[in-house]
C-alpha cells in the first residue's frame, strides 16, 4: 500500500484521465454532428489540460 501522498496523486490521475475521456467524447459527439468548430475548440481544450498535466509530473 502507498503513502497517502501516493494514494493522492494516483486519485489526481484518475480523475485527470476520466476528464480527458469526457472531453474526447464530447469532441466526437461534435464532430458527428459536424459542429467540427467547437470540435477543435473541445480538442485544444483537451490537449491544453493534458500539456499542463505533463509539466506537473
């Protein structure tokens, strides 16, 4: 078993992957309806987050 701080930032990541795949669907669900604008928009959000994320760790 982990630390508590382990623990902590396992739970981060978690929710941080279960955000971005919230995100992508959001994404594929625009473009299906081919709102392909806020598509784009959706992804650079995503890809923003994710960036962000990788300089944390």
């Amino acid at each position: 078993m982990g630390s508590e701080t382990d623990q902590r930032c396992d739970l981060i990541r978690v929710q941080e992957i279960m955000m971005s795949l919230m995100l992508h669907t959001n994404a594929k669900q625009l473009i299906k309806a081919q709102n392909y604008k806020d598509a784009m928009e959706v992804l650079s959000m995503e890809e923003e987050a994710f960036s962000l994320r990788s300089i944390g760790y």
